[in-house]
C-alpha cells in the first residue's frame, strides 16, 4: 500500500491512539507505572495488528507519531522509535497472555471505543493471572508492574531467553536499579556468573540454607571496568601492583559495590586487625546485610594460588575473634584474583574451615574492543560518581 498522509486508516489511528493517551494519563494518577505499561501493551498490539498484515503502509508508524505529537503538543515518550519499542513489548510479552487463563481482576480494563466501534482495548493484560505452561509458572508478576518501560525493553532487546528476563526483571524490581546499572549487569552476565563461584560454604557455614543464601550473594567474575590497565602505564595487568588496583577499586567504591551485588557496605581498605601482638592487613573489608557477616576480599593482580587461602583463612579467624560482633554471622572470606581454575578451586578449598571463595575479574583492556569503546572513559567515570 502506498504511503498517503490522508489515508483514513491513518487518521482513525491518531484519533484511536490519541484517546487512549488522554485516558491513561488520567488514570496514571492513581496507577503511574502500572498504567503505562498497559498503555503501551495496549498500543503496541494496535500497532502490531495492523502493520503486521498489511493495514497499513510502510510509514504509517511515522505519520502517526508525527500527527500524535502535532494534536498533542509537549507530549514526550511517542516518537517512532518508541512506538516501534511499544509493539516490541506487546509481540515479546504476548505469549503470556496467550498461555494464561484470566482471573478476576481488581483493576478495571480501559476501554476506548471511537469512530465506528473499532476498539483500541488498552489493559493490564499481565496482571492476576494464573499463567499455565510450566515456562510461564513463575511469571514475575508483581515485580513485572513494578518497573519501567525503558528497564523493559532494554531487558527485552538485550535478553532473550524466559528465565534470564525473569531473573532480570526481578532484580530491577527488588534493587530498585536505575536503566544504566541494569545495562552494566546485563553486560557482565550476572545471570550466567551469580552463585557459580567456587567455595567451601556448604561444608563451613552454620546451615544448608545461609550457606546457599551466600553462594548466591556472590558471582565467579566480575567486570572491574572502571579499572584501565593501559591507562594505568602498564602492558598487562600483572604488571600492576596490588596497591595500585586496591587504589582504583577505592576511589570508584560506589561502582565497586554495584558490581559486587547486593547489600554491600563498605568498612575500609587495609584495614588493620592486631592479635596477639601481630598486625594483620585486610586489603578490602566489606559488611553484608543480607547474610550478617563481614566479608573480606583479598586482591591479587595474578593467576590463583593455593597459598592465598591459607592467608585468608588467618585473616577470617582474627575477624571472628577480635571484630565480629555477638550477633554476625562468621565473617567470609573472598579472593579475588585474574585467573583461576575452578576444578583445582574447589579441591583446595574444601580442607579449610573458614568460609571462603574465589572469583575472578576483567578489567577494561579484557573487554572487545565494542564494548570497551561503548564504556565512559575514566574521567566521565570519576564525574558520575
């Protein structure tokens, strides 16, 4: 069909999505997030019911943005691209409506009817369902109304598999992460890395379900990209001193603890435990909320080895004894290294008491050159925090 900005199809679409607009700005009052994704539902299945099968011609997205933001002047979030986003989240999400069997609802569908009964039904299409395939029982709900329409398209163009966008949209919810900080773990695959770090928490923590609360709350690398080697002056990380990463790490701790999960609190660097008459240096000291322990990281520039957790394991039986306090959890330890494998790991950790673990990182001169030119520099870096 050729483009014809008179087309009356064309029209019928401003009108019908124009109404929809008004109303759900109205009623976003008592609903904001919640409305709007179902505003956006809504439009995008209009959109994608008819220019899908050929209704309408190939700039009709266009017109119609154009015409939307002529009739209704300031108004903001229904460009083209947008539009083309609105009926990417309808075609992704509707499989879930497909499969799902409609409870009452205690919210009430809106219903625009116009111009000879055509219907543009824009509603909470995603809430109160009982979904029915096994892929779709844990169907995030809640946390799905939770967050907003940019969190969830940049979910949905940079996801693709269920559970990840589960996982992520989960995590948007219960961390309350702004767009920038979802796209940072997106990029470092938190989905694939969390709870895979090798340790010994089964066997040294007090029970089964604290130790697995812990094994979660820590990944098996992590993505320092703050930390510039090349900048720094040198070829390769190991030419860099421990201090020197530790001073990075420290001075960029607000992205450090992003990057190392949730419910972080920072105590302080070399952090000085004396016992006994001797000195003991933690080069990082962390207090988890979540698990009630102290966490002590231990960075070294090079590849593992197993001499580093018998140094560890000192530094955690100091902590318990002359830091933790009655009501905490036995402190952790962690060692964070370049490289690591993670079958001799597990071998070597498993004879110590201490609860322990060992994670890798990259930094940003390990990253492909795309990702890396897509990154902030240093400076922009040290602006933002």
């Amino acid at each position: 069909m050729a483009d014809n900005p008179s087309n009356p199809s064309y029209n019928h679409a401003v009108q019908a999505i124009k109404t929809a607009i008004l109303q759900s700005q109205y009623n976003a009052i008592k609903l904001a997030n919640q409305e709007q994704l179902a505003l956006y539902y809504g439009i995008g299945r209009y959109i994608s019911e008819n220019s899908r099968n050929g209704f309408w011609g190939k700039g009709a997205v266009a017109y119609i943005s154009n015409r939307l933001q002529a009739e209704l002047p300031g108004l903001r979030g229904f460009s083209q691209t947008n539009l083309k986003m609105m009926r990417i989240f309808y075609e992704e999400w509707n499989p879930a409506e497909a499969k799902s069997a409609i409870t009452t609802a205690d919210l009430q569908n809106v219903d625009i009817q116009i111009v000879n009964d055509d219907i543009v039904k824009i509603d909470n299409l995603l809430l109160n369902r009982q979904l029915q395939l096994t892929k779709w029982e844990d169907f995030p709900v809640e946390e799905f109304l939770a967050i907003g329409f940019t969190h969830h398209i940049s979910i949905l163009t940079q996801v693709k598999t269920l559970e990840e966008r589960f996982f992520y949209i989960r995590l948007c919810a219960n961390e309350h992460l702004k767009v920038d900080a979802l796209k940072r773990l997106m990029r470092e695959d938190v989905f694939h890395h969390q709870g895979t770090m090798p340790n010994n928490f089964i066997k040294s923590l007090p029970s089964a379900e604290y130790a697995k609360r812990a094994i979660l709350a820590f990944k098996d690398e992590y993505l320092l990209d703050f930390i510039n080697v090349e900048e720094l002056g040198a070829r390769d990380i190991e030419d860099v001193d421990e201090r020197v990463v530790e001073n990075q790490i420290v001075q960029n701790i607000k992205n450090f603890i992003m990057t190392f999960g949730r419910d972080f609190t920072f105590v302080g660097n070399q952090y000085r435990v004396e016992a006994l008459g001797h000195v003991h240096i933690i080069d990082l000291l962390f207090f988890n909320r979540e698990l009630s322990a102290l966490v002590a990281v231990e960075l070294k520039t090079g590849p593992f080895k197993p001499a580093y957790l018998g140094q560890l394991n000192m530094y955690l039986r100091v902590l318990d004894d002359f830091v933790r306090k009655p009501n905490e959890n036995p402190s952790i330890g962690i060692i964070l290294c370049k490289n690591a494998d993670k079958t001799y790991v597990e071998y070597a950790v498993r004879d110590y008491e201490k609860p322990m673990g060992v994670a890798t990182y990259k930094t940003a001169s390990d990253m492909p050159e795309r990702l890396r030119k897509a990154l902030p520099d240093m400076e922009e870096l040290k602006k933002i925090l």
